[in-house]
C-alpha cells in the first residue's frame, strides 16, 4: 500500500504483485478539506488508513515523506499526516518504508523533477487503469506503492542492506546530493 499524505488531501494506492506482473488493486483519497479542525483531520486520517488496512490487508506500506518546502507549517502540518499514517500501519504491526518525493518521481517517470501529470499519465499506462487529472492525489499514493516495489524488487536492491524498518529509505547526504537547491546558504 502506497499513500501520499496530506492534511486537505491523502493519496492512497494498493498494488497487486504477482511475479512480474503489477495490478491495481485500489485508488482513492481520503478527503479532509471541509473539516476545519486539524485534531479532527488527524484522527479521520488515522482511521480511514486503519480501515484502508483492514479491507486489504497489505503486506508493507510505503509512504511518501514530507516535502522540505520553505513553509515550516506546512511541512510540520504534512509531518503530522504521515506521522498519523504511519501510526496506523504500525498499529497493524505492519513494516513501513519512505521515499522521498524526488525518488518516487524518477521510479515512475525516470525524471525527479517530473510533474503529477506525467507520474499519473505513466501508471495509467503501466497499471492500465484510467486517472482522473482532478485528483492526482490518489495517483500519487499509487505511485508510492510502485516506487516501493521498484526499489525493494532491483537486483541492486538485493545486493545492499534494505532500507530499516519504519526509516527512510535515503540518508540526509543523499537527499541534499539529489536536492542542492534545497541547502540553506549563510555568509559569514
């Protein structure tokens, strides 16, 4: 299970693996953005991915970690999202694995710097299902499912250590090597 945590918005993605061959087996969202209360946001949150694990019974989920954005709430407010997102899988005893959003990105598309468009656009086309360009949340879960797959199924992947349970999948250096622009520059 794949889920792309929001606070107005959560993205979810179940994947089917059958030796080589990859279905869909759900693609949804969770939509919190009528609720104004963030406490009640978290706890709809919490329960929808809950029940999302009870209906299909997932062997691993994978999430997508917060974007680091210049809007230190926002990022805290999407942290909590996948805090509550995590806390549900791991009340199921279920393992937990993240990617970041770049890396997510370039499974699908080969680019990480790809729009939400060309990710939808691509499973549509590899999972044979249709999208709906409005809600490109619940693409976007999927797409966590996927990069999941293809990270934990490469060969390369076999040869090194898999990531720790409920880690992230990269270290900093590696984050700040795919993202220099994201490195906060001081004069002294």
């Amino acid at each position: 299970m794949g889920v792309d945590p929001g606070t107005n918005y959560t993205g979810y993605g179940l994947l089917s693996v059958e030796g080589s061959a990859l279905g869909c087996v759900a693609l949804g969202y969770i939509d919190l953005a009528k609720l104004e209360d963030p406490y009640e946001k978290l706890r709809l949150l919490f329960e929808r991915v809950s029940g999302l694990i009870g209906e299909f019974a997932p062997d691993e989920v994978a999430l997508e970690s917060p974007f680091f954005g210049e809007n230190v709430q926002s990022m805290l407010k999407l942290g909590r999202a996948q805090g509550v997102a995590m806390a549900a899988a791991l009340t199921r005893g279920l393992p937990v694995f993240e990617y970041a959003p770049r890396l997510v990105k370039q499974s699908i598309t080969g680019r990480g710097g790809a729009s939400k468009e060309q990710v939808a656009a691509l499973l549509g086309k590899m999972l044979k299902i249709e999208y709906s360009p409005k809600k490109l949340d619940a693409t976007d879960g999927l797409a966590v499912a996927v990069c999941h797959h293809f990270q934990s199924s490469s060969p390369l992947a076999a040869a090194k250590t898999k990531p720790a349970r409920n880690r992230p999948s990269q270290s900093w250096e590696a984050f700040l090597g795919q993202n220099p622009e994201r490195i906060l520059k001081t004069k002294t």
